[in-house]
C-alpha cells in the first residue's frame, strides 16, 4: 500500500511540534527493548503482537501442570536489561527477582569426570586448581586479563554500534588494533587449545561458539567475548522462569505510556509515494499510522511477508545460518542423578569430527553433545512437587543444510536422547513431553528452522552482518537476531537499543 505523499519536509515540521509516533512490530526482546529506550526519548510507541503475550523466541508453555520456557535459558549480562529498563526509570533489581546461578554449569565428559564452571574468576581459579592442577590455573589467570580486554574493546566499538558500511570500521583505528593485536581474528578453538592443558577446559572455554552458530575451530576468537558473558559477568536466572524477562519488560512499557495491541497480525508496512514509512497494515486492511516503524521478524520473512516488493538484501537472500536445535521439554516425576545442576553439559566424547557431521555432511552428530536444563531447581513453581521440568538441546542440522525428513528423525532422535537420559540417570518416567524440531522452528518464522538466526562468520558479523536500516525505506528499522549485532539475549536487548537509535536519527 502507498499513502498520498507528504511532503518529507512537513513530516519532520509535523513530528517535531508532537511527539513521533512509532511503531514495533513484535513484542519479543528485541522490540520491548526498542519500545523502552523510544518511549524514554519521548515518543509514542505502540507495539503490535500476533501472539496474546510478549516474549516471541522468549516464551512460555504450560502443560499438565509444569511450565517450559520455550526459548533461551542462559540468561548473561543483565546490565543490559537493566539498562532498557532505566530508560523510563526502572531497574531490573525493582522489576525482577533475579538470582546468580552459582554453578553457572555443570559439565560432564565422556572419562566419567565432571567440571563445574563457576561465575567470577576467583571461584573458577579455585575450580581449576582443584581439577586441573598449576599449570591451568596460571593460564587462567591470563586468560581473564586476555578475555576482559576483548570485551572492554569489542563491546562499545563492535557490538554496541550501527554500522553503515564496513568503511564504519575506520572510525575506531584503534581498536581495531587493538583487536588485532589480541589475536582476536585468529581461530578461537586453536587460540584456546595453546592456553589451557587440559582438554576439558578447552571444551568449557570454547562450546559457546555454538551460540553463534560455529563450530569452536572455526570461528574467530573475538567470540571469545561470550565466554566472557558467561564465565566472569556470570549466569543468571529470574524467579518465574525465564518468560518473566519479557513479561516484566512489557509491563514496565505499559506503564510508561507504550500501547500494546495482542493477537494483531501486521501483513504488510505501508509507504509514502516516495517510499518512505507510513504505518503498517493490518489485516482487515486497517491503516495505523506511523512516523517510524521497527519490525523485529527474522529479515528473510520481514521481506517476503511485510516489504513484498522490495529485493532482499545480498546478505539476507544468501546468508548462511545457524545450526538448528532439536528440544524435548519434559516433565517428569523421580530423583535427578547426583551433581545434576540447572545447566548440565554431557559432553560427547568427538568433537571437531562432531561439528563436522552437523556443518558439513549435514546429518545429526553422530557423538552428539547436549545440554540439558533442569529449571525446576531453581523455580518449585515450574513442577508440581516431587516432579522436574527437563530441557534437553541436541544441535542438529538446520533446513539449508540437512536434507532430513523430521517426521521421521524427529523421533528416532527422541529415542536415541531417552536413551542418553536413561544412561547418565534422569528420572525415567515422563509425566508430559513436547519435541520442538527444525521443521517446527520453521513453522514460526524463523529462516532455515534455526532458532540462532545467520551464523556468525566472519563475513556476516559487525559491518557485514545485514544492516538495521534499508536505505530505500526511510523511518523502517530492523531488530532482532538477524540483523545487529546478532544472537543471544545480550545482543537482541542490544540491538533494540541500536534500533532506537536508528529512529532517533531518522526523525531529526
């Protein structure tokens, strides 16, 4: 739909005797974040939700009398939030019970040893001079200094920043020299395996790579900075589950003024004659008007569905993504085996080989490693008593590149993760149970029926990633995972933040 042009000279005089009316299409982290750094700047903001609840990727499902986070359930870097928060005035210390997982993991190897990763660097030193012995503790003690540096230098220059081009890199010579001087464009597996001793902390140290949907060999040791998230700022988990983020950030935006609209499906945004954002449309062909919009979908479907006529960008027509995720949410009745925390790690006993069954051949790992989630643990209200909720992650293939029929893996793959839980002890008897493949991960939007979006690679990070504007829509900007800076809780309440920045510019 076009709107009869206005003159871009009169919306600026319009916009600037009242306040700008902005529109976010998507209530998950991402556009909660938007709504609340917009509707601290003064403008008006409505949110527009297809779902009866906030959340998207964040959400929550309640069956037979336990509740499953359905979404992320590593929860890093809550300044970030805090900061969103702070916007209009709140914090999350006021808004949520939020309690530092203490271990952050429990790993778990295939020789029967066990490892826990504990938040800070005096406990985890402590960790590894009981486990690992002298030699590693040292190591450790430089990799913290290495790890924080990366962080103080990536973070206000890489991440927390839009980038028109990757021209924009010349802006900060210096920390580009500094980054490289860190070796942070080296290959993170190899940067880790010359520092530690011990295999397994090379393992800890490294598997978050996965995150950003590379294998540890391959991806850049700047990602290194996750680790960092997860090691030295520490793990966390908010009272109500992990659903309770989105739900307080929601209702912190209420009560600042920003609208929300439920169970309202945007099918196209509207544009002035000149192209230039107009409002979306809903479907019943409703017009809401807007001097801005932020859409939050995955870039592939924010084009085929809401921007029909427009080419996608080279980045998001041929952009490589992310593994996907096979999930079972389980609740079951019985004792968990001992030394289970909230987040285990049962490492295989491959590894490279492993990541190169699930990015290469594009079959499941056949030396699967998995994480497993007992949230319950932490949150009685999760299970009835006596009985656990259960998130098992397995990495398998996504849709670009497995060829699998997942009415028939899917289960097979169920069978072969009962079987692992039977082995290492959790309680047999399943009280209820829903199995999240690609296909499903699909049927929500999500391109490649990867919940991780476009993998992190070289050429698809900072600059290069697809960027949060489109120049031949003025007012329309993109949040979320797939676009800047990129995966993960920490980076999609970035990149709401970026995203209202980007508005601000626009309606100057």
């Amino acid at each position: 739909m076009n709107v009869r042009r206005t003159p871009s000279s009169a919306r600026r005089t319009a916009a600037a005797s009242t306040p700008a009316h902005v529109v976010v299409v998507g209530a998950g982290l991402s556009g909660l974040a938007a709504a609340l750094h917009l509707a601290g700047a003064g403008h008006r903001v409505t949110v527009l939700e297809r779902e009866t609840v906030p959340g998207g990727r964040c959400g929550s499902l309640v069956q037979d009398g336990f509740r499953f986070d359905t979404g992320p359930t590593v929860f890093t870097m809550v300044g970030l939030l805090d900061e969103a928060l702070r916007a209009v005035g709140r914090s999350a210390a006021e808004e949520l019970d939020l309690r530092l997982l203490d271990p952050a993991y429990h790993t778990f190897f295939a020789d029967s040893s066990r490892l826990r990763v504990r938040p800070g660097q005096e406990p985890m030193r402590a960790e590894i001079a009981a486990e690992c012995g002298s030699r590693d503790v040292a190591a450790f003690d430089r990799f913290v200094a290495w790890l924080k540096r990366l962080h103080d230098v990536e973070l206000p220059h890489f991440i927390d920043a839009n980038f028109d081009s990757p021209l924009g890199l010349l802006r900060s010579p210096r920390a580009v020299a500094e980054l490289l001087r860190l070796g942070a464009f080296r290959r993170l597996g190899p940067e880790i395996a010359r520092r530690f001793d011990d295999e397994r902390l090379r393992r800890v140290f490294s598997f978050q790579a996965m995150y950003a949907g590379l294998a540890p060999a391959r991806a850049l040791a700047l990602y290194a900075v996750i680790t960092y998230m997860d090691v030295i700022e520490g793990v966390w988990f908010p009272a109500g589950g992990m659903h309770a983020v989105p739900r307080a950030m929601a209702r912190v935006a209420a009560e600042s003024g920003v609208e929300f609209r439920w169970s309202t499906t945007v099918q196209r945004v509207a544009r002035h004659s000149d192209g230039a954002v107009a409002g979306v449309v809903l479907p019943d062909d409703e017009l809401v008007t807007a001097d801005a919009v932020v859409v939050t979908a995955d870039l592939p479907a924010a084009y085929q569905q809401l921007l029909p006529d427009l080419s996608p960008p080279r980045g998001v027509r041929r952009g490589r993504y992310s593994p996907s995720a096979l999930v079972w949410h389980l609740g079951v009745r019985g004792p968990l085996p001992e030394g289970t925390g909230h987040h285990n790690i049962h490492f295989g006993a491959a590894w490279d080989d492993a990541f190169a069954d699930l990015l290469d051949r594009g079959i499941p790992m056949t030396d699967p490693s998995r994480f497993v989630a007992v949230p319950s643990l932490d949150d009685p209200t999760a299970a009835p008593p006596g009985q656990h909720t259960v998130y098992v992650l397995e990495p398998v293939p996504n849709l670009a590149v497995g060829r699998l029929d997942w009415a028939v893996e899917g289960p097979r793959l169920r069978e072969r993760m009962r079987s692992f839980l039977d082995d290492v002890g959790y309680p047999a008897d399943i009280v209820t149970e829903q199995l999240v493949t690609p296909v499903d991960w699909a049927e929500q939007g999500m391109a490649a029926g990867t919940p991780f979006a476009l993998a992190h690679s070289f050429g698809q990070s900072g600059p290069f990633r697809p960027r949060n504007v489109d120049r031949r829509v003025p007012g329309l900007v993109f949040a979320g995972s797939s676009t800047t800076p990129g995966v993960g809780i920490p980076m999609v309440l970035i990149s709401g933040k970026l995203a209202a920045r980007r508005v601000q510019e626009a309606l100057r």
